[in-house]
C-alpha cells in the first residue's frame, strides 16, 4: 500500500479497505477532521455524522452505515 501521506488515489470499495487505510494513517492525520470532498462544488466539507440506514430507506440496505456532512 502506498503511504498515506502521498497525493496518489487511494481505492476504498469496502468499509475494510477504508480501516486499513485509517490505520496507516499517523497521529497527527489521525487527529484531523475528517474530511469529504465534493469535485461538483470544488469544496471540502467536515464530514458530521456516520448513520446507518433504516428498514424504511429507499436505496440503501438496512443498517448500511454511510457518512454525511
């Protein structure tokens, strides 16, 4: 895996794959904000809540977590 502080993508299909990258990440990394990018605004947002989806939700499976900001 490449370190975590390079400006190469990074592939995350899993919520696995996104914990193994968090856990390469350093201290200092590990106490920033975390961090969404949204390329059709050009604008980084502080992510706010991690949920997870309701038996009544329309797209996603129930208890599918997802991030919000």
């Amino acid at each position: 895996m490449l370190p975590i502080n390079s400006n190469a993508p990074y592939g995350v299909q899993t919520y696995r794959d996104l914990l193994i990258m968090i856990q390469a990440m350093s201290e200092d990394q590990l106490n920033c904000t975390p961090t969404v990018y949204d390329g059709d605004t050009d604008e980084y947002y502080p992510m706010t809540t991690l949920l997870t989806a309701s038996d009544s939700h329309q797209v996603l499976d129930e208890d599918h977590p997802y991030l919000t900001f």
